[in-house]
C-alpha cells in the first residue's frame, strides 16, 4: 500500500493530536448520565460551565479570519511552536452540536476559498471527525478534529500549518 507524504504526515498528526486530546481531559464517574449532552440534548447551565471548565483563553491573534468557533467554546490550550514553516494548534471544548460544528466548518473553507474536506470521506472513527484544511496560504497538513466526549461536551482541536 502507498501513501503520498501529505497523507502520511496528516494520518500521524491526527493520530498524536487524538492522543493528546485523550490525555487533556477525562471523564467523570458519572459520564453516562452527561452523554445526553453528546446527543444533542442540553445541559443546565452550571453543568455545562463545569464541562467546558474554568480555562477560557482567548482567541489567538494568527485564528484565520472568520474561522467558525461556537460562542460557547472554552478554548484550553494554544500552542505555536517555534518552527518553519509556521505550526499552531488550538484546542476547546463546546456543548454544541457536532453535525453543526462539522457543518459550519466546511462552510466557512467555502467562504475563504480553502479546501474543508471530510479527511475520513464520511467515516467515523469512533466519535472522531477529521476535516483536512488546505489552501489559503495552509499546507494539507492541516487539520480540524471534532471528538465527541461521553461527558457531554466536544473537543475541537484545530491544527494549521502554513504552506511553504
């Protein structure tokens, strides 16, 4: 079997970026009684603020223009490592839906003119979704996950990469 070099690196990106969102956070004793969130069904208030957690960074100044966040993201780590060319990663965590999160995601790559492809054409990895983010000055590299938690919440973990 061969894979062409994007390929490669973007499979082993998305499989050491899942395991450091495995490690970034766990779940409760009481996770099944929270997964109705997952399902799309809404959590109180004071649940939902102690399942996006207390770290609420701000956006990052190199976000691209209009990239589509919820309103409720809780944004818990920002990374922007000293490389060439230029790597950031940022990683939240929302109570809203997936399917919209996915949605408006491709959306926005439509209105900027960049590439927002389903990574996986349709399938799920568990409760993983991979968005490969190309173009409009990012490498293919590039990715977007969606992973729904039995908590409740999703994590997004964006990763960009600038083309060369």
């Amino acid at each position: 079997m061969t894979f062409s070099g994007s390929r490669l690196v973007l499979a082993g990106l998305v499989g050491a970026m899942a395991f450091c969102a495995a490690c970034s956070g766990s779940a409760s004793p009481d996770a099944g009684e929270k997964g109705e969130a997952a399902q799309g069904k809404k959590v109180a208030g004071g649940e939902a603020d102690r399942l996006l957690g207390a770290v609420n960074l701000p956006k990052p100044d190199w976000l691209p223009k209009g990239f589509p966040l919820p309103d409720d993201a809780h944004i818990y780590i920002v990374t922007k490592p000293n490389v060439t060319p230029a790597a950031y990663q940022l990683q939240a965590r929302t109570m809203a839906d997936g399917d919209k999160v996915f949605a408006d995601m491709i959306q926005w790559g439509e209105d900027q003119g960049i590439s927002v492809t389903d990574a996986l054409a349709g399938r799920e990895v568990g409760a993983t979704r991979v968005l490969e983010v190309s173009g409009g000055g990012w490498a293919g590299v590039s990715s977007v996950q969606i992973q729904d938690d039995a908590s409740g919440y999703r994590r997004i973990i964006l990763s960009l990469q600038k083309a060369e």
